[in-house]
C-alpha cells in the first residue's frame, strides 16, 4: 500500500521530480538479499524505478525512530505505515506518533493493513 501511494503521489504535477526512496528496516541480515530482491519487485510493478534500501537494525534495541530520523530527515515526504494502537494505550502511542514524525518535515501516516482485510 505504501509502494502504490508513493506511486500515485509521483504522478501529480508537484510530485512529478521528487526521489523516491523505499527504506525497509529488518533485524536479520541474513534476510537483507531477499527484503531487496522483494522490494525492487514491486517497485518495478508499479514503475517506481529503483531507490530501495534495506537497512538492518544496528542492534536489538535500537528503535525504529532513530532510524526514520536518520534516513528520513531530509526527504521532501516521507511515508510510514503505522500499526493500530492497543486498546488503553491510545494516548501513549499518539505521544509516540508525535515523537517519530516531529523532527520531519511532511508525514503520510497510514494504517498497516493485512491483505485479507483488503478483500
């Protein structure tokens, strides 16, 4: 959904030169070939050229956030799948929300999805 979105953004005028950038965070490296090989498959599909990155987390702990910020600073949009909260944490995970995307610049947060959900 993120791929197809980016995609459909490109085609507006405005949007028309920006890079797209697809960065996908994994905690294996043995997994990085086939993350990269799984990416460029559908950008291809949907005529997003190249520009995937798969970045494998530096340690166990460290957190997504740090990783958008460091990869993602500068972008023109960038573009994040959010999970949906747990029930009863709702005001930690928007304080959470706040945190990641504050440092950005323009955010497009869209709720994770599972494809039987789609159907």
């Amino acid at each position: 959904m993120k791929l197809l979105l980016a995609y459909l953004i490109s085609l507006n005028s405005e949007w028309r030169g920006a890079k797209i950038r697809v960065i996908t965070v994994i905690d294996d490296p043995e997994g990085k070939k086939q993350a990269e090989e799984n990416i460029a498959k559908h950008m291809k599909e949907i005529r997003l050229g190249k520009g995937a990155e798969i970045i494998v987390r530096e340690h166990p702990v460290q957190k997504t956030r740090e990783i958008v910020h460091k990869y993602s600073k500068d972008a023109d949009l960038v573009v994040l799948g959010m999970d949906e909260p747990k029930e009863g944490l709702e005001s930690e995970y928007a304080e959470d929300i706040e945190e990641l995307i504050s440092p950005l610049g323009a955010c497009l947060l869209i709720r994770n999805t599972e494809s039987e959900e789609l159907l």
